[in-house]
C-alpha cells in the first residue's frame, strides 16, 4: 500500500532509502530547533512553547507536502522570515506578538487562495529572475547582520551607526563555531550547522557561558502561545504591509525552493514546469496557517531538502520521516534552551552566506536589472525592514525600465505590485 501511495517502485526508490534520505534532510535542518525559538523568544513568545511550536510545525507541514504533493521536501519555520517577525514586525513597529501571528495567518489564507487559482503562475512567473535573488540575498543579508549583533562583533554606534565589537570571549567562540560550520560543511558531513552550534555551546561550559538544563524532558507547554493570534487586528489599515510582506516572501521562498529540490530530484518535467505545483504550494500555505495557530512565524520550504534528495530521497516518504522526527525532538527542550545566543549567532552568518550566492546569477551586463537586484539586497539590512528591501526592489525595476524605454519586458504582476508599493510608501 505505502509503494502504491507514495510511488516507491516508480521513482526507484524504497523504504531503506527514503528512511535514510530523511533523517539526513532532518540532520541538515535541525539547527531551527534551536534557532527558532531564540528568535521568537525576543519578540516577548514564551521560549518553551516556541520550541514545541516549532516541533509541531515542522512535523505538520512536512507531513502535508509529504501525503498532498509527494514531494520529498520537509518544511519548518523560515530563516531570514521569523527574524523579520521578531526584530522588524514586533521589535521595530512595536506590533503585539498576537497580532504579528495574526498577520501570518492571514498571509497563509491569500498564500491559499493563489496556490488554488491560476494566478499562482502569473504572479510567479511575471517577477523577474534578479528581483527573486536579490530578495533571497536581501534576506540572508537581513539574517547576517543580526548574527552579527548577537555575536557581539557588530555594535552599535552614535556616528558611524556600526562599528566592531569588543574581542570578547563570546565573541571569540561564535567566531570559530562559523569556522567550524564552514569546515564542516566543505567537508559535505551532515548536519554541519548543528554540529556547530552544539560544539559552540559546549566550548561556552568552562567560562560559565552556557547554562546546561538537560537533554531531555517532558515537553513544555504550548498553552502560552496555541491559538494566541490576533486575526483581528491583522487586519488593522497599517498592517497590511506586513501581510504582503510575509505573503510575497513565503510564496518567492517556497517557489524557488520547488524549483531548485524538483530539478535536483529529477522531479521537474522536460518543458520546466512541476508537476504537482499547486498540491506543493497548497502544502506550503496549509502549513504557514497551522504555524500561527501553533504559535511560530511562517513556515516555509527547506532548501536544505536537497541534501535528503542527495541521498536518494524521491517521494513524499522522505518528507514524512523528517516530520517524524521534528515529533521525537519534542523532547529535547531542555537542550535547546541551553544554547546561548553567542553559539545560534554562526548559524545566522552561515546562513546568511548560503543566501548571498543567490546574486551570482543576477545579469551584471543590464543596469536595469542588477541595480534593482542590488538595491533589495542592500536596503533590507540598512533599513533592518524586509518589506521596505521588497518595494524599493519592484519600485526601481519598473521605473527603470520605464525610463530607458523597455517598459514592454515588465510584466504586469511587476506593475501591480510596484505599485502597491508605492502606495503603502506614501501612506506609512
């Protein structure tokens, strides 16, 4: 029955393989377990249940893709996305963390109704190649400089606005845990990015900066954040940015990880489109709703997937062992909750890296379409708003273009959104 449903014999894969290719995709992506609820905990989110929200997301949204689309991509919260919840929605805007997880479902609900309707490819296919990577640069970008921060080796300063932090202790093990991570992960050894938090935490032991509390333990709570989200205030004239910005950057996110895990996997028919897209990004949208209720910022699909594909991961059975073991880390709370903050920082700034090789295809010979591409990646950190990075990205293609007198190559999702940009600018 499991080979009927899931396809094994057809896509030459099996059980063995499938198990295996799991717990491989899971050891690349656990490090959110430890990350997330970091992130989330300063934006006022009770740490514990954000730790079993982040458990439960992941295990749900991984499973849906899993049984909806048999795709072997697991999903959990989103890196670059649940900082942007914390630090630009509740942190900078002062947003209730209720209403911030309000925002997130409702861009779950229009994520829906584009993954159910045929606009889903116009609105995909019309935003053009260097906007999608200078906002997943942009992204990384918005990541490292608050690894950075965490780090200790950016601070603050009243005339340069940043300046390098002081040598500390701190500062010296998260600086080797990023050159472990990278070592590591040269070296192609799964879970490099866990391995290195882990290694960076336990190095903090002798100087009394790491605070062990166990490995193991009864779950915590989930009761301070289940069903919390503010819905109603969601809808507040002044949010509706925010909700655009998680809609457009959760459906960027996913599109651009199908594309990637189904052309690794072999998965992408012949003409280069996917089969199943609309199951996938009904997977992905059921998953950034659950998310909310739960209690985490947006779920997304994990690049971090292909590691899995590597593997031999061909189906949706790959998907549902990671969601098997997002349920056993349940757990493991205690051991989250003793990474300090200076050990999470490597991963940010890894990551961050990752995200950055994302402008090594923007066309560098078309001034209309690196400057727009650049200027993403570059307002996101400056201006520490996703969303800003997002509108001044679409506001100066479509100008460009205009200007130069190729208006004609600019699709008609670029004009619409370009110009709801412009709008929520001019309003605040």
């Amino acid at each position: 029955m499991m080979d009927r449903f899931f396809g094994l014999t057809e896509n030459n894969t099996s059980l063995r393989q499938e198990t295996l290719a799991g717990a491989t995709t899971f050891l690349t992506m656990a490090y959110i377990l430890i990350v997330n609820p970091g992130i989330l905990a300063a934006a006022g989110i009770d740490q514990g249940a954000a730790f079993v929200a982040t458990c439960l997301a992941a295990a749900i949204g991984s499973a849906l893709m899993g049984l909806l689309a048999n795709y072997p991509i697991a999903m959990a919260p989103g890196m670059g996305i649940n900082a942007y919840f914390a630090f630009g929605v509740v942190g900078a805007l002062g947003i209730p963390w209720q209403v911030a997880l309000g925002t997130v479902f409702v861009s779950g609900i229009l994520f829906f109704l584009i993954s159910i309707l045929r606009v889903r490819e116009w609105l995909i296919g019309g935003i053009p190649l260097g906007l999608k990577l200078g906002i997943a640069a942009g992204i990384g970008a918005f990541l490292g400089l608050i690894g950075l921060q965490n780090l200790g080796l950016v601070v603050d300063h009243p005339v340069t606005l940043v300046a390098l932090g002081r040598l500390t202790t701190p500062v010296l093990l998260g600086s080797a845990g990023l050159l472990l991570i990278a070592a590591l992960s040269a070296r192609r050894v799964p879970g490099a990015i866990l391995l290195g938090i882990l290694f960076t935490a336990l190095a903090g032991l002798p100087f009394g900066l790491t605070d062990f509390k166990g490995v193991a333990a009864v779950p915590p709570s989930l009761a301070p954040t289940f069903l919390q989200l503010d819905i109603a205030g969601a809808f507040q004239v002044g949010l509706l940015g925010v909700v655009f910005t998680f809609f457009l950057v959760d459906l960027l996110d996913n599109a651009g990880t199908l594309i990637a895990t189904t052309h690794r996997a072999g998965l992408m028919r012949p003409d280069g489109s996917i089969p199943n897209l609309g199951r996938a990004l009904v997977a992905d949208s059921g998953g950034v709703m659950v998310g909310a209720a739960l209690g985490t910022s947006p779920t997304v699909s994990y690049i971090e997937s292909a590691s899995g594909i590597q593997q031999g991961g061909r189906t949706g059975l790959t998907a549902i062992v990671v969601g098997g073991f997002f349920l056993l880390a349940l757990f493991f709370a205690p051991l989250a909750a003793s990474i300090p903050p200076f050990a999470t920082a490597p991963a940010l700034i890894f990551v961050a890296a990752l995200m950055a090789q994302a402008l090594r295809s923007v066309n560098w010979e078309d001034e209309t379409e690196y400057l727009p591409a650049v200027l993403t990646t570059l307002t996101m950190p400056f201006t520490f708003s996703i969303s800003a990075g997002i509108g001044i990205g679409f506001i100066a293609y479509a100008a460009l273009k205009l200007l130069v007198g190729r208006a004609g190559e600019v699709h008609g999702a670029v004009w619409v959104l370009a110009a709801l940009c412009v709008v929520k600018f001019a309003i605040g």
